[in-house]
C-alpha cells in the first residue's frame, strides 16, 4: 500500500464514519435525504465499477434492484430479514451472469439494448407468475425503520467502496485497465476479456439486488409497477455520468448534488419536475461531459501548472 | 413604500379583526402527475383536491371554535414512484410543516408513505386504496383508514346480481371470464373463479391478456366462440374501452356484460353513446341522492369536468372526513382530530360513513350500470339507493 493510498483509505474511512452518524444529528427530512443519498451512491458506484472501464452502459439496475425488492417480500414470510440480503446478492450476482454470458461478447449496443428490456422481461415473468398462482401484492410489514435502512445502506455504500478499492489494486483490477483502453490489445495479451467483463458485470447485480431488499420494508407494499421503475435505471446512469466514472469516488461527487437538485426541483415546481429534470441532463450532457471528476482534476492541473511555471 | 406597506397591513388587520379571527390551515395533497397512474388521478383525484380547498374557503374556512381557517393546499407531484411518495409526504411533514396530510393515491402509495403518516401522527383516511389485509395493517398503522372496500366485496357483488338475474330466468349459467394480468385484475379474477362455482355458474371461458395489450379482438373472439350468457372482464382503463369496442364489432350477443375499472367514466358514456346502455361495471354511486347529485354539479362547474361515478365521490367523502373531524375536534391538534376520527361516523357525498373494529369502511358499492346515460350502484354492501340491474339487450 501506498502512502497515497493509505491516505486515501483513512479519509474514506472518516467520511464513512461521518456520515453513519447523521441520523443522530439530523431530523428525519435530512434523513430521508441521506437514504436516498446513500442508496444511490451504493448503485451508482457500483455501477461504474462495471460501466466505468468497459464502457459498456448497463440499464439492468431496475432489473437487479426489483428483483431485490421481490426477493425480501417473498423470502420475509419464510425467514429472518437478515438472511434475505445475501440471498438476493446471490440472486442478483447469478443473473448478471448469466445476462453478461449472454450479452458481453456482442458489442456494447446490443449490450444497452439487452439491459433495457431486462427490466421489463423480469416484470413481465413475475407478473405472468402471479396471474398464474393467484398471488396478490406483498406486504412487508417490519419494525425497521429508516435509521436501521440508512445504516444499511451506508454499510453497503462502505463495501461497495471496498471492493472498488481492492480490485483496482488486483490482477482482476488491471486486466480490467487494459481492456477498457483496448480489447484487442488485452486479448492478444491472453487476458480472457469475456470472463473479466462478467466476473465485474455480477457486481452492480448484486449491489442492486441488495439494494433493492434494503429498501423493500420502506415501501410496506410490493408489486411490479413499484419493485420495477426504469426511471431508477436511468437515474444511475446520470448520476455516474455527472460524478465521473473515473475515479472510485466519481459518482458520489455526483449523486449529493443531483439528489439536492431533484429535491429543490419536486419541491419547488411540482408541475414541472419532468421538464425541469430533463433540462438538467442536458445541461450536464453539454457542459459536464467528463462530470465533476474532469473539472475538478482540470483545476488541480491548473493549479499545479501555474505551480510549475513560478 | 413602508408606509404604504404598513398602511395595507393595518387596513388588513381591521378587515380580519372585524368579525372572527381568520388563520390559514396547511393542507399537504400527494399525487401522481406523470407517471403511469397520472390519467387516473386526473380524472379521480386532483379535481377533488382543488374542489374541496375551493367548498371549504368558499363557506369561510373550517369553522373551529371562534376561528375560521382557510385552507391552503401545497401540492407535490410523486411521479407514480413510491420513494417520491415517502419524500414528499415527509418534506410537507417536516419542511412545509402541513397541519394535515390528505391521502396519497392509489394502494401502493398510499402503504408506502403510512409509516410517515404513522410516525407523525397524521390520520390517513385514504380513498383509493384497495386491501384484502386490512387487519394486519390496522394493527401496524392505528391511523390508517381504508374506505374503497375489498376485491372480495366487488365480486361478491357481482355475483349476487347474476344469481338473481338467472333466477328472474333472464340469463342461462355460463360466464366467459377475462383479466388483465397485473395487480387488481389479478386479484379480482382469483376472488370470482371459486365464487362463480358456488354460485352454479359455468366458466366456458376464462383467458388473461399482459397490461398494455393494444388488439383485444382475439379475446373477445374467443370469448364470442364460447357463446356465454355472460361476458365479464376484470379490466383496467385502456382495456375497458377496448374490450368494450371489439364486443360491439364482435355484436357480443349476452345478457350481462360487464368491465371494472373506468367503465363510470363520464368518458365511457360518451364514447360509446347508447350502446352503453346496460353495461355494467365496478364501483357505483346512488345516482338520485341530492347530495351526490350536488357534489356533481360542483365537481363539473369548479373543475370544468364531470366526476366518475365511484372513486371520484369516495376521494371527495375522505377530505369531508378530514373537515369535519377537525370542525368536530373543535382544534387543529393532530391527536385530537385522529381521536374524532376513530371515534365517530361521517356524513359524507356518498352517504354515510361507519368504521369497522379495522378502521375499515365495510359499506361500499361493488356494482354500477348505465341505464339511459346514468351511472347507477345496482349493488352494494349496505348503501342506500341501489336500483334493480336490466339485461344487456343489443348494441345499437
């Protein structure tokens, strides 16, 4: 390790100890801010993880998350809610596998494509399962409450952070490196590119998945119009892009702003949200378009530059 | 300009000190207004928002001991999305400082935001949520009030008007049955299979189509192949009027022809004119009742539409609820107005409302039916003003 590395990992440390104790500090409006917070920061890093090197853009993450969602709903009459998380990260990981031996040799369009519709086609079999057994919606009805969610999804967030960091400094981690800046190249090095890119693609599945089972007693109710919304999809995605996917700590930098900006924005012209929202992703498509991350490492550069010439 | 300001403040103090002290009462109102389930709400809910706020300051406000309160409604847009739900009704909650909280839309979003309701002791009276568990939620959320009734309710209803058209001998025993295969249609289709057994009818068809499905004729051809007595279909808005359509192609030739969500939609009655006439469908209101017949009148001169004839009025009679328990409470004090609340009966659009040991209203219409252009209840589980149904005769 580093010693750049080690500071690193203590100021993530103590930004994670940080932000666990904002239910102690704050009223429940800002927590409930913080849980959207820190629900999307787990999504959207993990989604860059995958999608950041290989630039391939899933849209899987409704799929992943609902799936999740269903996974508590179900498994919570049947056992303890502890032991629905890692069962859905087991779910969602081995879909993504199976999606990502599917899809990951073809070329990235087909990939989108293919995520997009995911959601959908997981929609459609639970609904087809439910009109065929009868069943209802779910109830989930627990005494968790939106400390205990908040802490969840924060540990979540912190292992996400983890194994970004861990796999960069990996074998896995640099296969990785080559091939989103040449597949050619990293196959010819006899790196086995498919397998790279499921083994990460079962990441964001996972994280997703969990997700989804954290937030399933929040909602109280389950159905496939609630567990499967391609919005949330799409809102990663923007998220990312807006942060930068290319540092571990990129999307972060963009979820706070964005969750702050939704909030004034559903706050301030209820009528207009929609509107407003897709206003903002154009101004940050057209003048963000390497996100945060790039216009806070061309001013480092300046700065140092201008270091330099003194 | 501080002159001025403060001479128009002091002529304002004058004008409010004359008679009763006059404060203003904040009303939060959640919804969708995009998203899937926005079409409804525009037709079910938001016009009854801006109705109530309007009957209310029209009379002066809520009446509260010596103070009258005008109502102001800050409205927030959950995009059908439960998380934007939960945000909302906690941001008018803890941002907006909302004195009362009128209920979300829908049964999925009305669950996702009671815990908030719950933990701060808002009373959510909702309207349009629709639960075949009312008593484990009544035990987890104490102030949460269900009035729509249940899936089991609808199609007992249902039931019961066949059997005594088939005694009348006006209808034979088959039934061809359609769902659309999400949630309520789902739901609905489970209740009536085993009902419709015990009851001595004969399913010679039964078929699901996914939501969303644009061409309804194979279904309806099928059902057409079967030659039923009967035609029901558990639907939801779009297939209601497509299914509707396809058995006037198909010259569907049945006694009782019925579909559920949004077939008392002023809308249904102007698309299809007379070939409505007879067609029956979920929900209804007793058409006769002044009070209702008054409520329309309003609905349509306010909001410059006409309102359904089943969820529109119980959405305007849970705001009424709301009103009258905080007039009746004789405070603002949330406590106290949920006391009122549990405690006492309501007399409302749709008549009067009664709740059950679940904080559940049992008395609700299950069935409607066109006769000559009006949406009539022809059943219900205990209302007033139920009419006799008439055989579906024709299409022309």
């Amino acid at each position: 390790m580093t010693a750049r590395d080690r500071r690193g990992v203590t100021i993530g440390v103590l930004l994670f100890a940080l932000a666990a104790l904002l239910p102690l500090a704050s009223d429940s409006y800002f927590l409930s801010i913080g849980v959207t917070i820190a629900m999307y920061t787990a999504l959207a890093t993990s989604w860059a993880l995958f999608s950041g090197p290989t630039h391939y853009i899933s849209l899987a993450t409704a799929a992943f998350f609902g799936i999740g969602t269903y996974t508590t709903g179900i498994g919570i009459e049947y056992m303890p809610y502890w032991l629905t998380l890692p069962i859905a990260a087991v779910i969602g990981a081995v879909l993504a596998a199976l999606v990502g031996v599917a899809t990951l040799r073809l070329s990235g369009v087909y990939f989108v494509i293919f995520t997009l519709g995911l959601a959908e086609l997981v929609r459609q079999i639970i609904t087809w399962g439910q009109n065929v057994s009868g069943a209802k919606g779910l109830y989930v009805l627990t005494s968790i409450t939106e400390e205990h969610i908040y802490w969840q999804l924060t540990g979540l967030s912190a292992l996400v952070f983890l194994a970004g960091f861990l796999i960069w400094r990996s074998r896995l981690g640099f296969a990785v490196r080559i091939l989103g800046d040449d597949e050619e190249v990293a196959r010819h090095s006899g790196i086995h590119t498919a397998r790279v890119k499921v083994l990460l693609f079962m990441i964001p599945g996972a994280v997703a998945a969990v997700t989804g089972a954290i937030l399933a007693p929040r909602y109280v109710y389950i159905e496939p119009a609630i567990a499967f919304t391609p919005m949330l999809s799409f809102q990663v995605v923007i998220m990312a892009l807006l942060g930068g996917t290319g540092r571990l700590w990129g999307p972060v930098v963009g979820v706070i702003p964005f969750t702050f900006l939704w909030e004034a924005i559903s706050g301030t012209f209820p009528n207009q949200t929609t509107l407003l929202l897709g206003l903002s992703f154009l101004v940050i498509v057209y003048l963000l378009p390497r996100g945060f991350v790039g216009l806070i490492e061309e001013a480092r550069g300046r700065v140092s530059r201008r270091g330099a010439f003194a | 300009m501080t002159r001025l300001l403060t001479g128009t403040a002091l002529a304002a103090l004058f004008a409010a000190g004359g008679a009763l002290a006059q404060e203003t009462l904040t009303i939060g109102a959640v919804g969708p207004k995009t998203g899937p389930l926005a079409g409804g709400a525009a037709v079910t809910y938001w016009p009854n928002v801006q109705l109530w706020a309007n009957d209310v300051n029209e009379a002066g406000g809520l009446q509260v001991g010596d103070t009258s309160y005008m109502v102001e409604i800050v409205e927030y847009d959950d995009q059908t999305n439960p998380a934007q739900t939960i945000a909302a009704v906690q941001r008018l909650a803890t941002q907006d400082e909302a004195d009362f909280i009128l209920p979300p839309y829908s049964t999925g979003l009305n669950l996702a935001a009671a815990p908030i309701y719950d933990r701060y002791g808002y009373p959510q009276v909702t309207s349009t949520a629709n639960t075949g568990n009312v008593e484990d939620l009544s035990a987890q959320f104490p102030n949460l009030y269900i009035t729509l009734g249940a899936a089991s309710g609808m199609v007992g209803g249902l039931i019961d008007v066949m059997t005594e058209l088939r005694e009348a001998g006006e209808i034979g025993n088959t039934v061809a049955m359609v769902n659309v295969a999400d949630a309520f249609g789902i739901e609905l289709a489970e209740e009536a299979r085993p009902l419709f057994e015990e009851a001595g009818f004969e399913i010679v068809y039964d078929s699901s189509y996914p939501l969303g499905t644009q061409d309804l004729s194979p279904v309806m051809q099928g059902a057409a192949d079967a030659n039923p007595d009967s035609f029901v279909a558990f639907s939801y808005p779009p297939d209601t009027f497509a299914l509707t359509e396809q058995a006037i192609i198909e010259n569907l030739d049945v006694g009782v022809f019925y579909t559920a969500v949004a077939t008392a939609f002023p809308s249904y009655q102007e698309r299809f004119g007379e070939s409505a006439n007879g067609v029956m469908g979920i929900g209804g209101v007793n058409a006769d009742d002044p009070e209702f017949q008054d409520y329309a009148a309003r609905h349509e001169e306010v909001t410059g539409q006409a309102p359904d004839s089943w969820a529109s009025a119980m959405v305007y009679s849970t705001f009424q609820i709301y009103q009258q328990a905080i007039e009746g409470a004789g405070t603002i004090d949330r406590e106290a107005v949920a006391e009122y609340i549990a405690n006492n009966s309501f007399d409302t659009v749709i008549g009067p409302i009664e709740w059950d040991e679940n904080n559940n209203n049992p008395a609700y219409w299950t069935v409607g039916q066109w006769q000559d252009g009006v949406f009539r209840g022809i059943a219900s589980t205990g209302r007033e003003g139920e009419v006799d149904p008439i055989v579906k005769s024709g299409w022309e």
